[in-house]
DNA sequence: CCAACCCATAACCCCAGAGTTATACGAAAA
DNA sequence: TTTTCGTATAACTCTGGGGTTATGGGTTGG
C-alpha cells in the first residue's frame, strides 16, 4: 500500500511535473494548451503528467468545449505539511518549531 | 543545474530513503548495521541510500572505530518548507496560511 | 457534412536508479 | 600477523516511468 506521503513525494519529484503544479499555483486555472506552450516538452507529457498530478489530487479539471481547464488544488499538500511537522517535531519543541516557519514567513 | 527543491523531492521520493530519514528523525543516531537491520534491503544498498542522503545534506555521518554513526540534519528541510509555503503563498493571505498551519499543529 | 482543433490514450523507446552479489578496505580482536 | 567484523565500493541486472510519435474521440467552425 501507498501511503499519501508516498504519492505526494513521488509526484512531487519530477522537475517538470512539479513545475506545471507551481505555475498553476501562481497564474491560476490555465488550459492544457497554455500548459504546453510553456512546459518545453510535448503535449502528450503534460496531459500524462496532469494525470498524474490528478491522482495525487494536486490538481482539478474543468472541461469546456474542447478544451480542458487545470487549476491547483493546495489542500492537496496538507499530508507534507504534516509530514514535515512531524520530522521537526522529534526534534525541537512545538514553540521553537512554530517560531521558525514565522521567521521564514517574514522575510 | 538542479535547485535545492529538485535535490529534496527527488532524494525524498524514494520511500526506502525516506523510511530512513524518519528513523534518524525518530530514534536520533544510529549505525549503518542498525539501520539495515530494519530496512527490509541489504546493506550495500542502505548504505548507498545514505551516501544520497548525505549529498543532499539531510544526514551528518561520524566514524567511530569500525563503525559509521548516521544522524538526520533537519536544517536540510528548510527549502521544502520555504516551498511549500510559496505555493501556499500564491492562494491564501498570510494570516489564514498561518491559521491554517497552526490549526494543523494543534491537533 | 467535413475540416480543423484540443486533448487523451496507445504503443513504443530509453535510461536513471534501486536492487542484488561480490569484493575491497580499515579497524578491532585473536 | 591473521582473522573477523563493519562499512563502502564495484559491477551488474532489471524495472519504473518519462519521453517520443501516432492515433482516437469529442467539439467547434466553415
């Protein structure tokens, strides 16, 4: 069995796929076309990688007409925000923890 | 040229390594032998797991007479969070990001 | 209806990398 | 010194999966 950290690092990794993830993340719901023009390899590729990035539930599609409308689903990374959590959390105390995502928020 | 974000997902991906890394967060030092005794491979193949998770800085290593002490480096970490919280960042204003990450702490 | 279009799927190739066994190397023990 | 132990490296195999081109299946426009 796969466990979700499993799914979300294995998707995470591919440097392509992740990079069609961050641009949904920061120029909202794009085509798959759009997608393409962008991504620096074939259309086939990213319709294959968007599935991928579908099944780990990072992203969500909206057909209409002919074309296909991707947008990012962050709720999706809750499971690496916990996995990391947990990792800092055998470490330091929950308040050093917290202290340390704030700074890291501000700069 | 490969980021340091490239470097974690992919080193993380692998869930032999990643199992490792938990250990080393969990339990704190521990020698190669101890680490292969759980692992569920052999131990040349442990210690090539080590050998990347020490490249992407995540372990520290320490000889000691015949034996190598393994422990995790969480510092190593600092890049996911930092991209996590970018994505996170392109959605939601900060404070219902920080709601957010608090709420999932406290439970 | 037919053509052009957008996207998904099929079929295939290729290679990075995770696993193995065998072996080399340094340190402790005999 | 010789042997045994702990770990790293070498050499190799083999599978997963990311890339490609070709094609199928709806959808819009002429």
């Amino acid at each position: 069995m796969e466990t979700p950290h499993d799914t979300l690092f294995r998707t995470l990794a591919d440097p392509t796929r992740r990079a069609l993830f961050e641009r949904l993340c920061r120029d909202g719901e794009q085509t798959v076309g759009a997608l393409t023009a962008q991504a620096g390899v074939s259309q086939p590729a990213v319709s294959k990688h968007l599935a991928v990035l579908k099944t780990a539930g990072l992203v969500a599609d909206r057909h209409e007409g002919r074309q296909t409308h991707y947008s990012a689903q962050l709720n999706a990374l809750a499971p690496l925000i916990d996995w990391t959590s947990r990792m800092a959390g055998f470490w330091e105390g929950r308040f050093d923890k917290l202290e340390d995502l704030l700074n890291r928020m501000d700069q």
